[in-house]
C-alpha cells in the first residue's frame, strides 16, 4: 500500500458527514473536516511513536490490528508514516 493510500485510508476512518435532515443532502463542512485531519494526525504520530519506541527498522512490520506483515514501500516503517503524516497534513 503506498503512503497515500494509507492516508486515505486513514482519514476515511474519521468521516465525520452531515445531512440535512429534509432532503438527505450531504453538507461539507470544514470544521468536521479539519477535525478528522487532525484525529488522524494523532493516530499516525502515535504509530511513528510505537515504531520509534520499538526500534522497527525493516521494511515489514506485524499489523498490530489485524496481525499480518506489511510492506512499506521499501522505506522504514517510521519513514513510511511519516510520509503518510505529511501527505494527511497537505490533505
């Protein structure tokens, strides 16, 4: 999975969507999006403080929600989050 896509991944945990109640609409609305953003700023810099604290240096690491190794682009899993960090902040 690339960092973007983890991103996405990521920010679509945190959908926050509203509806106007007469007709179903869905309303865009800025604060509930800056307030997913930032709930999943504090997710991945919390894993980048797991990986750290953990000294993960491979490119695989266990999932720790599903158990499966994961692949990171070839990078380090701290350099992995750390893009998929940046790529959440410029979303």
């Amino acid at each position: 999975m690339t960092h973007e896509e983890k991103a996405d991944e990521i920010l679509s945990n945190y959908s926050f969507v509203e509806y106007d109640q007469n007709n179903g609409v869905k309303i865009h609305n800025d604060t509930l999006h800056a307030a997913k953003r930032q709930c999943a700023i504090i997710c991945v810099e919390q894993v980048i403080d797991s990986l750290e604290a953990f000294a993960y240096t491979g490119t695989f690491y266990d999932h720790f929600e599903t158990g499966k190794m994961v692949t990171t682009e070839q990078a380090s899993p701290t350099e992995y989050y750390r893009s998929v960090l940046e790529h959440i902040k410029n979303s």
